[in-house]
C-alpha cells in the first residue's frame, strides 16, 4: 500500500523547478555574455525535477510485507512487529521501536491516504498516546 503525498505538495516542486529553469533564461537573455556560475539555476532546476520525479513515483511510504518505509533521502523501514509506541505530536505522527523512531508528516499526506495509514496502524494494536 502507497501512502500518497498531496498533490499540492508534489506541483509545488514541479513548479519551483519550472521557476529555476526561468530563471536560467531569463539571466542568459540579459546578460551580455555567458558565464558558467550560470548553470547554477539549471542545476537548481533539475535538483527539483528530480525530486518531483523521484516523490512522484515513490510516494511518501510504503506498507507492505509487514514493514513500513519512508521513502526520503536517509529512508527508515520498520517493521511493523517492532512498533511499540505511536504518539501524536503537532499533527504529526511518530511511530517508536527500541532504538528508533520515525516521524511522519501527516501535512504531506493526501486525506485517503492518511485514513488508511490511521486504519493501518489501528490495526496494530498499540495505545496511540498524546505527546506534549
């Protein structure tokens, strides 16, 4: 099962992308000449892009198998026996093994997703608490 991010989310980085590479335009188009610090902005550019591309496809986590990951950079995966503790804390939800813990943002979470992801864990069985 996909927890999807919120569509807003995702085209606000396809924008930003869109903004950079206008950026990169605009800058070669006034200037007299070109200079290679210029490529900056599409570097800044495809950066975006890809990001948009790579949460897009991926989508922000993943259940299945019995384990939960987080699809980012440093990505966790728990699996899903070893959850002991799950908290909400400003909006978010943190979810505590042993050792580690993972926060999820639920504001990048699409609504159905986030329903699913709640039911999800309800199922696990833990007393969700109030962290504060």
């Amino acid at each position: 099962m996909k927890i999807r991010y919120k569509k807003r989310y995702l085209n606000a980085n396809l924008g930003l992308s869109f903004l950079w590479f206008i950026f990169f335009i605009i800058g070669i188009l006034i200037k007299d000449e070109f200079h290679l610090a210029d490529l900056g902005w599409t570097v800044i550019s495809l950066m975006y892009l890809g990001l948009y591309l790579y949460q897009n496809k991926n989508q922000y986590l993943i259940i299945e198998n019995g384990f939960i990951k987080k699809n980012d950079l440093f990505g966790k995966k728990f699996n899903l026996i070893e959850i002991i503790e799950i908290k909400k804390f400003a909006g978010d939800i943190i979810l505590k093994t042993d050792s580690r813990e993972m926060k999820i943002d639920t504001q990048l979470i699409e609504p159905h997703s986030l329903e699913l992801l709640k039911t999800r864990l309800e199922k696990l069985n833990i007393d969700w608490s109030l962290a504060g």
